[in-house]
C-alpha cells in the first residue's frame, strides 16, 4: 500500500508534535468511527487509535489503491468531548 499525508495533515502532524510512528500505530490499531461520502475527490473516514495513551484521529481515504491522509490531529474540546464522542 502506497500512503502519502496531505500539506494539512502534516501541518497538524507538527502542530500537534505527532510522530509518524505514532499515527502508523494508531491507524493499525485503531477503528473506524465516522465514514463520509464521496464528496467529489472519494469516500474517506475518521479513524481513532491510540499510540500508548495519546488518542489520535486520522482522516483517510482511498484515491485507487493510494491511501491519502487527509487530515491526523489529537482529538479535544470543544469538537470531541473524548475520542469517539463529538461535542457541540
């Protein structure tokens, strides 16, 4: 499988100082919570996992047989109360 990360995944990569072994870890690991339609460029999902006890989000979405990470973040108030609950 051929993965590349987006320029916004990688800006929240760094702004959130998420390594790469730890999104790879999470992503294994993790489950699907919240799957989105195709909107033009592909069906994509939200993904949460965890790297020892950091929570991680990860939106992913197949392009052929490329996965692309859209976006990857640490999950938090106010859009998630915990990492599979979204908040107001």
């Amino acid at each position: 499988i051929t993965v590349s990360i987006s320029q916004h995944a990688e800006i929240e990569r760094r702004a959130d100082e998420l390594t790469f072994i730890q999104i790879e870890e999470a992503i294994l690991n993790g489950q699907v919570i919240e799957k989105y339609p195709d909107t033009g460029i592909g069906e994509s999902c939200l993904i949460v996992g965890f790297s020892e006890a950091v929570p991680i989000h990860a939106v992913c979405g197949w392009r052929g047989e490329h996965l692309v990470m859209i976006t990857v973040y640490i999950p938090g108030l106010p859009k998630f109360i915990d990492p599979w609950t979204r908040g107001v």
